[in-house]
C-alpha cells in the first residue's frame, strides 16, 4: 500500500473513533442525566395503552385524538423511556411540527437562533418532557442534541438513523411534505404521527397528511394507528362538555 492509501486509511480509522467516542459520550450524558429519573408512564385508559404499545411495536405509529387525550405526553414520556433504556440504538429525539408564519414569511426571516425561532412552536413538547423528567434534565439533552427540533424545511436529504420522529399537528401538514417526512426514516428509527382532523385549519379543499396517512397507509403491518376519543380526555373534565358543543355546532353548520 503507497502512503497515499495509507494516510487514507489512517483519516478513516480516525473519522470512525470520533465518531464511535462521540456516540459513547452521547450515551453516557444522557445515562448521567437520567441517573436520578425513572420513567413511568401511566396510561388512564385502554386506549392510551394501544399508543404506548404502538409506539413500542411499530415503526411509524398514526396518534389521533381530540386536545386533552394525552397524544404528546405519552409520546414524549415514551420517547425519553426508549431514550433510556435502549440507548445502544436510540440515539436522539427529533422534533417536527407544522408553523404558521404570517404571510410570505419564513422562519429563516424570524428573529434569533434556530431554537429561538421554533421555541413558541415547540413548547408543547418542551412543556411535557420538563413534566416527566425536569427542566434540568431537558436543558441538557438539548443542549447535548439528545433532543433536538427539526423544521420541515430542513428535512428534504436528511436521512434520520436511530433517532424517534414525533411530528405533531399532522393535520395541517401537505401531501408533499408527508413524502418528504415520512421517507426520513432510517436504520433504527421509529416516526411518531400526531394529529387532529377536526383542528385542520388550511387547504381545506385537499386532504392533510393525517388524512392521507389514516385512509392509505394503516393496512402496512409496521404501520399502527391509534384513535383516542373523548372519553380519553385527561384534562379539566369541562374539556369533553366543552368538545360535545362544538361538535354539536358543526353539525347544525353542516361542517
């Protein structure tokens, strides 16, 4: 071998014990700040059983529900277990969430760092991992990228290996950003939907991601598909009188 492919193989061999001490770091930061934590989840009803056991059974796990039924909690409480206690393949949590920006902006346009821009989008997701391990404990593995927020925009080429996807608001997500999402998952990895159809509030004449995903994709055997009701509502108990209401006016309005 001329020292051309010597010096090569020495650059190679390099690159892969980075990269194999930088995983080993990884799982070690997240083992530390996890050492005073156990996770227990605790599901308040049969159905958000079938969500625990989706998200661990499947690869891409369909979540819908009506506000209240626990979709985002269970999913981010789920996520940090898987985290923890299969940290040989799970290396991060990646979070995605359709924004709203007013007219002919972008978020690139927004004042601030990326997670400045994103922060009031995500923190519903932040809210809930603060509930389930402490504020702490989320400063960190955000700040060690265990945690990390991933706009749509900057999905297209990304392949996301080991990781566990949660995209929320799928409702209001295209068709072609559902190509673009979905077809991220890589190696080791597991995608997590969650939604709402009756909160669709754009492109009303076409169908959304969730629609799409709950008519064509949920016969695929490493698909699951969970559907909470109102009877799984585990907020103020005013949230399923108030829910029955507004029901009620969509049908008078023939929505």
């Amino acid at each position: 071998m001329g020292n051309k492919g010597k010096t090569s193989k020495y650059f190679n061999d390099l690159e892969k014990d980075i990269n194999e001490w930088s995983d080993d770091r990884r799982s070690e930061n997240i083992k530390s700040t996890y050492m005073k934590y156990s996770i227990n989840i605790k599901c308040k009803s049969q159905t958000q059983k079938e969500v625990i056991k989706s998200i661990t059974n499947k690869d891409i796990s369909i979540i819908v529900g009506p506000p209240g039924t626990g979709k985002t909690y269970l999913s981010c409480a789920k996520a940090l277990k898987l985290i923890k206690d299969e940290s040989d393949r799970f290396k991060e949590i990646v979070l995605i969430k359709s924004v709203n920006v007013p007219k002919d902006e972008e978020i690139g346009y927004l004042k601030g760092s990326l997670d400045e821009k994103m922060a009031m989008y995500m923190y519903p997701f932040i809210s809930n991992f603060e509930k389930i391990v402490g504020k702490e404990s989320v400063e960190e593995l955000r700040k060690n990228e265990v945690i990390r927020i991933l706009p749509i925009k900057f999905a297209l080429g990304v392949t996301l290996d080991n990781s566990i996807i949660i995209i929320d608001e799928a409702q209001q997500i295209s068709k072609d950003n559902l190509r673009t999402l979905i077809t991220r998952i890589g190696e080791g990895s597991k995608i997590i939907f969650l939604g709402d159809i009756k909160q669709k509030s754009v492109n009303k004449r076409k169908k959304s991601a969730l629609e799409i995903l709950m008519e064509y994709f949920s016969e695929i055997e490493e698909i699951g598909v969970v559907e909470l009701s109102e009877s799984d509502v585990v907020r103020h108990p005013i949230i399923k009188k108030l829910l029955k209401i507004f029901d009620q006016i969509e049908e008078d309005e023939g929505c």
